[in-house]
C-alpha cells in the first residue's frame, strides 16, 4: 500500500515525520450503464442546448448559480489563488476530550505511521494520548482540500480523521417529527432497558456483513458463469404484538442466544 503523502505530524515545538495512509477503501459494486439492445457502454456528451452542440475542454467555464438561472462564473487562475497549500504537514491546536466530538462531525479517516526517525517521538504521543483519553484537533489537507482533523490513537496507530466543519453539520431544530410527546410506562422503560442490557455485547466488526453486496456479488457470478439466478424468498409478514409481550419475548431470545454462545465457548 502506497502512503498518500509524507510530511510531519506537530504540537508544540514537537516534530513527528509521519506517513498517510488511507484507512478504508469503498467495496460497493458499481454497474457502467449500457444500450440494453446491444450492451454498449452509455457516452455522456458536454453538449450546450442553447448552442445545439458539443463542447470543448476550453469552452466549459465553472459557474455558481446564485438565483435562478443566474450565474457568476469562476476562472481557474481565481480557484487557484484560493487554493490551500499543500504544506504537508498536521499542527494539532487544542486536546480535548474524545467524548466531546459528536459522531456525526467525523468525515474519512487515515493511518498515521511514523516516518523515517519518527518512531520514539510518535510512541511517546500515541502513549500520552492513550493515558490521557486525548483527541488532536488540527487542520490537513489532502488532494488539495483543507479539512478540519481529529487525530486520535487506534490500537497501536494514530489514526487522523478528517471532520465536518459546524456549518456543515444541519441541525436536529427542523425536524418536524421529533416534537413528538409520548407517555412511557415505566415498566415499559424498564423491560427496555433490560432488553438493551441482554444485548449488550463487545464490538466485534467481523461479525457483521454487507448482505447486499454479498447477494449482488452471487448474483454476478451466478449469471457470469451462466447459471439461473433465483431470487430469495420474501420474508413473512410480522404480526401484530403488544410491546411489553414484544419486549418479553425479545429478551427470551437474547437470553437464550447468549447462553449457547457460551456453552459453544466452553465446548473443547
């Protein structure tokens, strides 16, 4: 795996070279858009309706469309002079504590690995971080973008997480249907509670899957190697139940599931 770039991580008079590595990589299954007569792949055209004709590169300018139907247009060498530089480094600001960043604020996250000489410096940062229960606030840029960044440790990595800045974020305020009021009967709240408990479990991401991908990957093969594709049956409808025999119920289940998962832990 080749790193994205090579710079340093900084705080302080503090100087860590570092590497970026991307921490993730989309898996979804794209499809190319094809004539269905004879299986050719769609073209799209840069074509001016007004003019009734194709365009050029050179003939294509970037337009921000403040009303409607009304345009202000940007040169290249205008988007270029506002252009962060690549300065390829991260100056952490602030520490704070990781519990205080929403979840929704994180965007993409990375590897950050020491560089060349970097070890004893990265370890020492990644140990106090660790002790600390710290979070890095700083900026990054990456293919030319400026981003806010958290930087954080992630088993035996520091792991740089890009963020939303706030005016990005929408707020919960105009959400019609969370002004909702409702009665809870606290045995109700209780049963809940318990159900959550019962399900309570470590977070182990290789138990879960992508079912779709995983379909549409069979899918594929089945119809590359030219076999019938059947699809699977529909699941039966759920019947109707009252929540406190729903919860009762629910919680059997999880009852019962953990128990075999430990008689098949304890299996020799």
């Amino acid at each position: 795996m080749r790193p994205l770039w090579k710079g340093a991580l900084t705080f302080g008079l503090i100087y860590i070279p570092i590497k970026i590595y991307p921490a993730t990589e989309d898996r979804e299954i794209r499809f190319r858009l094809l004539h269905r007569e004879c299986h050719t792949p769609v073209q799209y055209r840069r074509y001016c309706p007004r003019c009734e004709r194709e365009l050029n590169a050179g003939e294509i300018v970037r337009g921000y469309e403040y009303e409607k139907g009304r345009y202000v247009t940007l040169e290249g060498e205008e988007l270029a002079a506002i252009a962060p530089q690549e300065e390829k480094s991260i100056t952490l600001l602030d520490f704070i504590a990781a519990q205080e960043i929403e979840p929704v604020f994180y965007d993409r996250s990375y590897y950050l690995v020491p560089a060349e000489g970097g070890a004893k410096v990265y370890e020492l940062l990644r140990r106090a971080m660790k002790t600390t229960g710290k979070v890095g606030i700083g900026k990054v840029v990456i293919r030319t973008k400026e981003s806010l960044a958290a930087v954080r440790v992630g088993g035996r990595a520091l792991v740089l997480a890009t963020l939303y800045y706030p005016d990005e974020i929408r707020s919960q305020e105009g959400l019609a249907e969370l002004n909702y009021e409702v009665s809870l009967d606290k045995n109700e709240v209780a049963m809940a509670e318990r159900l959550v408990e019962s399900l309570a479990a470590p977070f182990e991401p290789a138990k879960y899957a992508d079912v779709r991908r995983q379909a549409l990957q069979e899918i594929i093969g089945a119809k590359v190697a030219g076999r019938e594709v059947v699809a699977p049956r529909a699941a039966p409808a759920g019947k109707v139940m009252d929540i406190m025999e729903a919860l009762r119920r629910s919680i059997e289940m999880a009852e019962t599931r953990r128990a075999t998962d430990r008689r098949r832990e304890a299996a020799p």
